[in-house]
C-alpha cells in the first residue's frame, strides 16, 4: 500500500462527482484504514522510518482535506434547509 492509492481513493471520489450527503458518508477503503492504523501503532512503539513518517504525514493531510471538506458541506446541507 502506498500513498499514492489513498490519494487516488479520494480524486477517484470527487472525479465521479458528487453531492454533499456524499462527501459527508465518505469513508477510505479497509486498506486505507488498516495501514494508518498500523503506521499510528508503530510510531507509537517502535518508531517508524523517514518514509514512512512522510506516509503518514500525507494520510493526516488528505483527512485535514477531508474534514474540511465534510464541514462544507454540511454548511451547504443546512443552508439548502433554510
């Protein structure tokens, strides 16, 4: 798994066009999640390499990109109700 998989998960994602309900319900793929995951636990035990730090930076980014991207649209969400 490299970043660059978790990267095209989410243009894949916006590429097909979307609504707000959409971006709100997105979640990464299995694989996604298991290798943050195990990338968090391993910084937190052994440590992990340059690349890999560099790894995770980039997976707290797109989730940065991704909350931001869910505010929004809610935001919309509640402005389309009003």
């Amino acid at each position: 798994m490299t970043i660059s998989r978790a990267y095209e998960e989410v243009i894949d994602f916006f590429a097909a066009g979307t609504i707000p309900d959409n971006i709100i319900a997105f979640r990464p793929s299995e694989e996604t999640k298991q290798r943050v995951a195990d990338l968090i636990r391993r910084e937190k035990t052994t440590g992990l390499t340059h690349d890999e730090s560099s790894e995770l930076d980039h997976y707290m980014q797109l989730e940065h990109l991704m909350r931001l991207a869910k505010a929004r649209a809610r935001k919309f969400i509640t402005n389309e109700k009003a």
